[in-house]
C-alpha cells in the first residue's frame, strides 16, 4: 500500500530524516513512535506530498506520490490533523462535505447530493449524526475530533494518515477515537498514526516504527518493538511493562513510567 | 435569525432600496412616474423628457456603479478573509487600493482627464498587488505571511508617492482635485467609465464565484486544504487576480471607500454562516445594496453633496461594532 524507500530529509543545511524505509500493508494500523523533535512530523508531511524528499521515494499504490496531482492524492490518502480551530464557525456538515472536494467533477464545481450522502452516512459510521448541525467551532475538542475523521473517510482514502490524533483529548476520549482507528483498519483502510504515548501503540498497532533523531530505530509487531530497554533508550526515562488478564481471558499489555521519588506513591 | 427575516433583508430590501434611489435627489420622482418614466423609454421610444434624462443618463449610471463597487469591494474582502483565514481582512490589504489611489494621483497630475485618471488608477491598482506578490516569491515565506508583509510595505510605498505628488500639486486646483479623489465619491460617474470597469469587473466576479466551494476549504489552511485535493498555489493566485481587477476597477471610478469590504462579510456571514457556497452570493447582493443605500445618502443628506467615502466610514465602524459583537461569539 504505502511504501517508503530510503527517504532523507533536508531543511536548509539541517538533515532531519536519515535514510528511512518501511511499509504499510493494506488494512495494517502503523504507529510511528518516538521523542519529540525526533523528525516524525516531517516524515509525515513527507509522505502528505507538504514537503519532497531530498532523497528517494514515497509510493503509495504502486504510484510515486511525486507524480501525483494534489487531487489525485486526496483521493488515496487522508489526513487527520490534530485538533484545531478553524476562523469561521462551519456547521459540521460542511466541515465534512469538504472531504469531498477531491472528487467533484470539476475545480468550480460545488457538492451535490451524493456528496452530501456520502457525508451523511460517514457521521452514522461513527455515531455522530447528532451534531450534523452544530457549529464545529462551538463542539468539545473529542467531537472535532470524530468530524476530522468523518471528513477523511469521504475522501474514501485507502491510507490514513493521523498526526498524533488524541493530543487534546480526555482521557476517554482517547480510547474512542483509538478504537475508531482500530475499526477502520478492520474495514480495509490502511492507518499511519503518529503517537507520542507507547501505550496507544500497545493498544492498537499491527506494526510499529521507533524513530530518534530522524533515524528509524525499529520496525515491528508492539511485541517485538516496545520493550522495558527499547521504550528507556528512545525516551530517556524508565518505564515497565506489564501484562494485564482481562475477565473475557485477553491479555494486554501496558507501559508505564517508573517514578524516580518514592515518597507519595500509594502502594 | 429568522428565515423570513432573512427573505427581508436579502430580496425585498434590495429591490426596496433600488426603486427608491431612482426618486430621490435633488429632482424628485414620484413612484408613479418613475415606471411610467421607464415605460415610455423601452415601449414607447419617448426618450426626451426630463423625467428620461434624469432617470437614464444620470441616476442609472450612478446606481448601478454604486452597486458594483459596493459588491465589488465586500465579494474581494469576503474572498481575502478565507484566504487570510483572518476575518479582519479587507480588500486593500494586497496594496491594490494604494496603488490605484497612486496612479489616480499620477493621473490627475499630469492629465486630469477623466479616462486618463481611471485607466492609471486601474493600471496602478495591478501594479501594486503583482509587486506585492513579487516580494512574497522573493522572501520564500509562509505563503500568506509574506503576502500580508509585502502588502504592507507596497501599501507604504504607493501612499508615500501619493504624498509626494500632493506636496507638488498646484495648491489652487490639482491639490483639490486629488483630495477630493482621494475621499472617495461617484458623483461624476457616467456611462463611458461605467463600461470600462465592465470586463474586468465581470472577470473577476464570475471567476470568484466559480471557485466558491474551494475558498472554504482554503480557510481550513494550506496544510489541510492541499490533502484536502487543492491547488493552493494555484487557488490562491486565482482569488488574488480575481479580488485585484475588481478592487482596481472599483477604486478606479470610486476612489477610496472603506470599511465596505469589511464590514459586508461579517454582516453577510452573520446572516447566512460561513460557507462560500451562499456566502458569496449574499456578499455580493447586501455589498451592493449598502453601498447603494449610503451613496443614497451621500446625495440627499445635505445641500452640498456628502464624500462617499467619509460616509462609509462613519456608519461602517459603529456598524461593524455592532455585528463584530455577534459574530465573535462563534470564533471561541
């Protein structure tokens, strides 16, 4: 589906990715971990068509994007950014109905009605009819949250491609739109998913990348790629993993930061 | 708001407004007349009257120019505050009006006919915005970063010249003449400058209006609205010739009127919502009807005619407090 072959990156006289390669299949959930200013966002805008590498080649589809118009792009890959205000209060509806502007027939056309179907049935998908008509700017930041992905998912997109998607979200929230993701992935789509919490990983990943200082460390399944030593080397602290049994007998694993004060933890 | 208010405002108000600022001035006509006026013009070929003079060649040219710059100036300011993603945009922030207010300057200087002063302030009004996308490519910025930089400092340049020409001017007839330019008024628009805004206006509001649906997802921002399938480079050069040859074209038979371009999309938007699809539209018909209803005023206020420009100015800003107020609520 997406396959990145030996990219690097450049801004200016700064190298910020170094030589990365991997590949999502179809249906596969991927995250891409790592620190902060570890060049995952660049990746990202990378592998959008934003920004070109200065070396090799992102091809998606057995397309090189490069050759791709911007049209012919929103037609394959989505995006979701993080959770932000736009300067005018859209109902919700058009904020969706945008995802459509790919696929209209020409460059001055506007959305007609199986367009607005389309849009329509994308907010039943994910439980969402009843805010249709709010004003996006007016609704919590986990409902914005679901528009932007509504939105993404009428560009019928085969890959999906999340920049760190529950940033500002609850801690509830966050499992929703985690499961969300999951969900898609179990219908075909293909998800890249930049997170900056292993846990979300552990969560809901097929594979997973680690990245450091535009270098990609790992690639794999969480099992193989998130571990007590991998987690301690990427993020400069100490965590632990652990295993937890469910009542319905699935096993989970989850990472957690081990405090370095010993006073005011409750045992 | 109300959907029958709404009908109010956006279809029985215009119509109002037109048909009134056909019978006031300083000739009164009566209603009855005035039909029975544009009856004889088109049915029975009775042209000569006075009632035909003053309906045809003085009020007509003068109506439907006030209505144009009015739609003009808001759809460019409606247009730019998508692009900008900033609803404090106006249609000047490119330079085109400090341009055309220049060359118009330019024009009265050294010409003082009236094609002349148009045609430079035209010209001028382009000039004006292409250097400011110029310096844009050149600083290799943020995109619209650069382009409202840029226009500040070609805004700044042009209003400097425009000075230098004042300090230079004959003080005794060239001086007036430009101040007065400069206040902005239609009171010496006839037929001949009318058709000569016509093409570009028709360009530049055809080409706005076809890209409607795309202006909303560019406010959405350059990173999204590329994903999204946009052109943005392209999109955004598009709405910048388009809002240029409408603003050039207006400022060039009008002079400086502000405060409509920003003024008209908040109340526009506060009416229909945000969407370019019927924002525009709604833009481009209330532009005119307010313009319309001001210039009404500029004629009729006083013994001596009032600057349209002064005008606009005076109502816009208690105006726009009013609406700010209420559109602000949905930007939180």
């Amino acid at each position: 589906m997406l396959e990145v072959k030996n990219i690097s990156y450049s801004y200016g006289p700064c190298k910020v990715l170094h030589d990365i390669s991997f590949k999502v299949e179809s249906g596969e959930l991927m995250c891409v971990l790592g620190p902060n200013g570890c060049g995952k966002t660049t990746l990202l805008k990378n592998i959008l068509g934003l920004l070109s590498p200065s070396v090799g080649s992102i091809w998606i589809d057995g397309q090189e994007i490069r050759k791709l118009s911007p049209k012919q792009l929103a037609q394959v890959m989505a995006y979701i950014p993080q959770e932000h205000t736009p300067p005018f209060p859209y109902t919700v509806f058009d904020v969706v109905l945008m995802g459509r502007t790919a696929y209209l027939a020409s460059n001055l056309s506007v959305p007609g009605k199986k367009d607005e179907a389309i849009a329509e049935e994308a907010l039943a998908d994910l439980n969402i009819t009843y805010l249709k008509d709010k004003i996006y700017t007016k609704i919590s930041g986990g409902e914005r949250q679901l528009v932007l992905i509504a939105r993404a998912l009428v560009q019928q997109p085969k890959l999906l491609v999340m920049d760190e998607p529950t940033s500002s979200l609850d801690f509830g929230k966050q499992n929703v739109v985690l499961e969300h993701a999951r969900n898609l992935s179990r219908k075909g789509i293909s998800i890249l998913m930049v997170t900056h919490d292993p846990g979300h990983a552990l969560f809901c990943a097929d594979q997973v990348v680690t990245m450091k200082k535009g270098r990609l460390l790992k690639i794999g399944t969480p099992q193989e790629v998130i571990s007590e030593e991998s987690m301690q080397e990427m993020y400069g602290t100490e965590v632990k993993i652990g295993n937890i049994c469910l009542p319905d007998e699935r096993n989970i694993r989850v990472c957690v930061p081990v405090p370095t004060l010993t006073q005011g933890i409750s045992a | 708001m109300h959907p029958s208010l709404k009908k109010l405002i956006l279809v029985i108000l215009p119509i109002i407004t037109l048909i009134f600022s056909f019978t006031m001035g300083r000739y009164a006509i009566a209603i009855p007349d005035l039909f029975n006026t544009v009856y004889q013009h088109f049915f029975a070929d009775n042209r000569g009257t006075n009632f035909d003079t003053v309906v045809f060649n003085i009020r007509l040219p003068r109506i439907l120019a006030a209505m144009l710059v009015g739609a003009a100036l808001s759809t460019a300011g409606a247009a730019y505050q998508g692009m900008f993603k900033n609803p404090l945009v106006s249609p000047d922030i490119l330079g085109a009006s400090a341009g055309a207010g220049f060359g118009a300057c330019l024009g009265i200087f050294f010409a003082q006919s009236g094609v002349v002063i148009q045609f430079s302030a035209f010209l001028f009004g382009l000039i004006a915005v292409f250097l400011t996308y110029f310096i844009n490519v050149k600083f290799n910025f943020e995109p619209t970063l650069g382009l409202v930089l840029g226009g500040m400092l070609v805004s700044n340049l042009f209003a400097s010249g425009t000075g230098a020409i004042k300090y230079f001017a004959d003080a005794n007839d060239t001086l007036p003449a430009i101040t007065f330019w400069l206040m902005g008024s239609l009171s010496s628009v006839n037929k001949q400058d009318l058709l000569m805004i016509l093409i570009p206006m028709a360009v530049g509001f055809i080409t706005l209006f076809l890209v409607r649906w795309q202006l909303n997802v560019l406010a959405f921002g350059e990173e999204e609205a590329r994903t999204l399938g946009i052109n943005t480079k392209r999109l955004r050069l598009i709405v910048i010739i388009s809002s240029t040859l409408i603003t050039s074209a207006s400022v060039s038979i009008s002079g400086m009127i502000g405060w409509v371009g920003l003024v008209i999309p908040h109340l526009a938007r506060s009416i229909v919502g945000p969407n370019y699809k019927t924002l525009l539209p709604v833009t481009f018909v209330l532009g005119a009807t307010y313009l319309l209803l001001v210039d009404d005023l500029a004629r009729c206020l006083g013994t001596v005619e009032a600057p349209l420009g002064i005008l606009t100015s005076l109502i816009g800003v208690p105006f726009f407090i009013l609406i700010f107020k209420r559109n602000i609520k949905g930007w939180k």
